[in-house]
C-alpha cells in the first residue's frame, strides 16, 4: 500500500509512520518546510500551505500517488491568543480542505481522518469544548460533503489521551516522570476527571486498520473511537505511576481549579473500529512510558 501521512513531524503521526513502514507498506509524508521527521524514512513532499495555494498540493499528490492518506496534521490551542486564531483556523480547516480538494483532483478516494474525543459530549453529542475542537468538528463536515459528492470513503479515528515512550510534547506522564525523578511534588485538581490511555502504538496500529478497512468501503464517512478498554480517574493514574515506580505519590491534589475546558467524562458512545483492539495494557505502557 502506498500511504501519504499528514503530521508526520508530530508524535501520533511519526508512530503512525513506523508502523506503516514495519507493514513493508510506502510511506509519504505531506510536510511543510523545515518540518523535523525525527530520521523517518519516508518519501517528503513539502507543500505551501498558506491561503490560494493548491499547486504544491497537486504536485505532492501526483508524485506520491497514494492509496490511501492519513491526516494527522492540526495546530492544537486549548487557549488560543487572538493572533493564533486565524492560524489554527487554517491548519484545521483550511489545510484539509486544499488537501481533500487535491485527492479529489488526483483520483485519491480513501481517507482516514484523526478526530477528538473533545467535539462529543458524554452521550455522544457534539459539544465541543474549545476552539480548537470546533475547528476540527468543521473539518470533519467537509469531510462529509466530499464523501457525499465526490466518492470519498473516509474514517474518522476519535482519539482520547495517547500517551507513549520518549513523548516529546510535555503531556501528563512526562510531567509525573521529572517530578518523581526530581522529587518534586505538583499541584493539580481534585482529579476526578475520567482519562481514556490509550498507548500510541495501538493507536498507530489502528490508523492502518483503518487505511486497510478502506479498501473495500463504500463511499461515506464511518466515525469510530480509539479506546484503550481501561478507563480510570486522573487520581488514579497518578497513583499508578507512583506505585510502578516505587516512590510516593508526587501530587497535592484539590490545589487547582480544573480546566474551564474540561471534559470530566470521555464519550463512551461511538462504535470501536472493527477489526481493532488495544493490546498494549495500561500498566503496561504506563510503565514503559515512565521509562
């Protein structure tokens, strides 16, 4: 199979990269110059990303003539400052939108789309809960509109907390693993809030489920989730890492109020993608991951 993968510099997309490559598949990646791949060995397509052009898009799609794309690529802002919006607005709408009008262009009509738990609400509703997940909810309509008139068969991936060795982007476990080694304590809330880990070689693993479930779908828009099966409270994450590591529990909890943002419990409603399950469990990968 021949793969072209949007958001390659990025964690989730580099370990989607390598899975794909451990699948003997051809691996492409959409990047914009300068991008840092980490040494992967894939084939680079740098585009222009900016409003108007499409030609970069055009040319990147003919020379890797993929079977399938992968998008991962987003400007994540919990909190964006007002000269961020327009920017994450591009990254998360417009630069889908040049690509899916590119692939149409080409020929190319698989598509597997990385979405959020953070547009649904508990019950499976769209809610979403910052600019940030609004955006990619808008996206995914566009997604809908080319699979409606343009033959487009597409899986959006519902995504909740991917978490992994040599994580880069400074997210909870990393945290936790320099304050235990630096015998620090944090503050944080009173941490009741659900978490679903899900270990990013799954995830990977279930991005190219996807691109291989596309290969005999019909045109449409399928939405499936990515649960790691195991969900338990922050609380009970921070103490799970502290046990494996064998020191105390490096938190106060109840000093921070939460998040204006946050989702105190993950949608549970949107079917699993068939053909895939977590294999990593979370002592496991919660292990690994501290290192």
């Amino acid at each position: 199979m021949r793969v072209l993968v949007t958001g390659a510099s990025g964690y989730i997309g580099h370990h989607v990269c390598l899975d794909a490559i451990d699948r003997g598949w051809e691996v492409h990646a959409l990047t914009r110059p300068g991008s840092d791949l980490r040494g992967l060995a894939v084939h680079r397509h740098d585009v222009d990303a900016s409003k108007g052009a499409s030609a970069s898009f055009d040319a990147a799609m003919a020379a890797a003539r993929p079977d399938v794309v992968m998008h991962l690529a987003s400007m994540v802002k919990a909190k964006p400052s007002p000269d961020e919006i327009g920017p994450m607005v591009d990254a998360n709408v417009g630069f889908g939108a040049r690509l899916l009008e590119a692939m149409g262009r080409h020929g190319c009509r698989r598509f597997v789309n990385a979405s959020t738990y953070w547009i649904h609400d508990a019950a499976g509703g769209h809610d979403p809960n910052t600019l940030y997940a609004a955006t990619k909810l808008a996206f995914e309509q566009l997604i809908d509109f080319h699979a409606r008139r343009g033959g487009l068969s597409a899986i959006s991936l519902v995504l909740f907390d991917v978490y992994g060795p040599a994580d880069w982007r400074g997210k909870l476990l990393g945290v936790l693993s320099s304050a235990m080694r630096e015998g620090r304590t944090l503050d944080l809330s009173r941490a009741e809030q659900v978490l679903d880990m899900v270990h990013v070689r799954d995830v990977a693993a279930g991005f190219a489920t996807a691109a291989t479930r596309l290969a005999t779908a019909a045109p449409g828009h399928e939405r499936h989730a990515l649960s790691g099966g195991e969900r338990r409270t922050l609380r009970d994450i921070v103490e799970l890492a502290a046990r494996l590591r064998g020191v105390a529990v490096p938190a106060r909890f109840g000093l921070r109020p939460y998040d204006s943002f946050q989702i105190m419990r993950p949608v549970s409603s949107i079917e699993p993608l068939p053909g895939w399950s977590p294999s990593v469990t979370l002592e496991e990968g919660i292990a690994e991951a501290l290192g």
